[in-house]
C-alpha cells in the first residue's frame, strides 16, 4: 500500500510517498480502510522532532493521529466491529497514523462515524473535537448558564468548543480576526471580539467562568487574562508549551489540558454531528501526496481552517 513517511526529523521535506506492506491487525485489533486523516498543529512538531520526549515513536513513521474509514479485516477477538462499519478514531501518539490507504487500530479505540457527511470529512472530528469536550466537560465542568472565554475560537478546537458550550446553555465570549468573526458568531458565539484590533482584558467587563485558551499568544498574554476569571474560576489552556497561570489566592485553577482518546467521548460528538447539533467545517481537502505542502503552509501560518487527507 501506499504511505506517507518521514525516516528522519526535519522540514517538510522529509515526508515522502513510499510503498510499504498491509499491516495485518493483531489481536484486539483491526485494519481500517483510510478514507482520510487530518492535518493536526501537533503533526508539525512531531515531523520537526520536537516532540520526541513526550511521544517517542520509530523512524519511518507514518503521520495522521486521526483516521475515517471502513473496517476492512479483524483481528482475533474482535466482535464488537465488523468488516464493512465506518469508523472514526484518535491513534495513540507514536504509532502509525493515518497517511497511508490502511492502517491498523485497537477496535475499542474506534468510535461509529457520523452517517450525515461524507466518511472522509468525519476525520475533522477526533483530536479537535475531543479536545474541546474535554476542555469544556472534564476540566472546566461547564455549566448552564456560566460565562466563558473562548480565546482563539476562529481554529479547529475553537470551532467546536463554541457550538458544544452554547449547546451546554453557557454565554459564550470568543475572540476572531475580521475574516473569521462570521463563522465563530454562526457557530453561536454571543460575543465577539475582534482580537487584531481590541485589547482583550481591557474587552471583558463582567468576570467569566471559565477562560479556555487555544491562541498562540505569550506568556505574558495568558497572565494578564487571569485578571478576567471570577473568583474560583477555572484557566484550560491547550497551549502546553507556557503552563496555565492560576490565583491561588481567588481560588482560580489553572489546568494545562493534554487531549486523550475516549471513544465513548467521539460517539458522543458523531451522535451530535447527526442530530444536527455540531457542524464539522472543513476548509481543504487535500491527497496525501500534497502533505509536505500543507505542512509547508502550516509553517508560514498560512492554513486557513481544518484540512483533510485523502489518500489518492
Ligand atoms: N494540548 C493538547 O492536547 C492539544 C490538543 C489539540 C490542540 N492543541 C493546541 O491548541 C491550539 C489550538 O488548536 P487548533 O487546532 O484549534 O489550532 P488552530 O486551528 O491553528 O487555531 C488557533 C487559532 O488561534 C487564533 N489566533 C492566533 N493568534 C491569536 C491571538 N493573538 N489572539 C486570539 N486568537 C488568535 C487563530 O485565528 P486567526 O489567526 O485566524 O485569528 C487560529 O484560528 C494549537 O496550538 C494546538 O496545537 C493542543
């Protein structure tokens, strides 16, 4: 089958179309047809080899933590899948992803796939949608009728984390640039403020809740927003590499937030993409062989929106 590789760390330049073997599904496992992965920030820093501490992984590795696809062999034991049922799911970091036409996966990882759009477009959902459910639901324990911050609300996570927290009943406050502000205002955001041209604390009159940060701003930025959080209230930051600033004194938690699989969580999310609850944007779709050039643009801070992989 065909795969997109890298056999060392490095530019974009080092992923590379190769012809490698079916994997077979051991057992508990099986082999999923790929129908598309997603381009994740992460992929970047992986490819780059920063992030060899945390996710250790064998060169060659085939990129794409997300997968959509059908089921295509079974491995001994498995009788919770059959051949034939789409699919999606967050591959464990550091094994093979999804770049590839197959790719093998625990079955207990694997959620059903939304059945009301296109198999391919569902891999948008896995690591950004868990990523928001968790940020929301786990850590910030979201409640009707609470008020939060959602910095960075224009990107993937964004996109989801503003739909699942005014479904919750919160009053949701996002940040967008001029481009995006529609998008994140359809996505049910009450307020919206326009990150390029207002000076956020300084935008936030009444203390919220919860602040989630998904925006690439300093370490300085992130402390000065502590000020907006309410006494007891709670900072998510997915920015990992600035941890999350807390007030012990007001009784604001900081919480740095590292995205798990659960695929009781992704079920969840398929089952509110069906019903109608939770759209899944898609800016690009892609084949595999054009990588390197998402990876490229990605660099250059010049993607625009979640893109699918396709592997023709
Ligand atoms: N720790 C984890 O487990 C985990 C999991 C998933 C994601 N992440 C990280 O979380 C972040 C968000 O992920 P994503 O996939 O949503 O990324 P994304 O699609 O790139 O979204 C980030 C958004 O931040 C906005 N932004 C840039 N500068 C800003 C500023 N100064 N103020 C406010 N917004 C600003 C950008 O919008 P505009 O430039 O268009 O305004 C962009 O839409 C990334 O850093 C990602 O690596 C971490």
């Amino acid at each position: 089958m065909k795969a997109i590789r890298f056999h060392e760390y490095g530019g974009p330049g080092v992923l590379r179309l190769d012809e490698v073997d079916l994997p077979t599904p051991d057992a508990g496992q099986v082999r999923v047809r790929v129908a598309a992965t997603s381009f994740n920030g992460v992929d970047g820093n992986i490819r780059a080899g920063r992030m060899q501490g945390p996710m250790p992984m064998d060169l060659p590795h085939v990129p794409g933590l997300d997968v959509a696809g059908v089921v295509d062999a079974l491995g001994e034991g498995v009788d919770t899948l059959r051949a034939g049922d789409a699919v999606i799911g967050f591959l464990p970091f550091g094994d093979d992803g999804a770049t590839a036409e197959y790719v093998v996966v625990a079955a207990d990882g694997l959620a059903p796939a939304p059945t009301t759009i296109p198999l391919g477009d569902a891999a948008a959902l896995p690591v950004v949608g868990l990523t928001a459910w968790q940020a929301l639901f786990e850590h910030a324990d979201l409640r009707a009728g609470q008020r939060i911050l959602v910095n960075g609300a224009s990107g993937a996570v964004g996109g989801y984390a503003v739909q699942l927290a005014k479904a919750a009943g919160a009053h949701v406050i996002a940040t967008a640039g001029p481009r995006t502000r529609g998008r994140v205002e359809k996505q049910g955001a009450d307020v919206v403020i326009d990150h390029t041209a207002e000076d956020l604390p300084a935008a936030i009159h009444e203390p919220v809740d919860v602040l989630l940060n998904l925006a690439p701003i300093t370490p300085e930025q992130l402390t000065a927003l502590v000020a907006v959080v309410a006494d007891g209230g709670v900072i998510v930051n997915t920015t990992v590499w600035m941890p999350a600033p807390s007030d012990e004194a007001r009784g604001v938690r900081g919480i740095d937030l590292f995205v798990r699989s659960d695929a009781t969580q992704l079920a969840g999310l398929a089952e509110r993409v069906d019903r109608g609850e939770l759209t899944v944007d898609i800016a690009e779709r892609v084949p595999m062989t054009d990588l390197a050039s998402v990876h490229a643009r990605a660099e250059r801070g010049a993607l625009d929106g979640k893109v699918i992989v396709l592997p023709a």
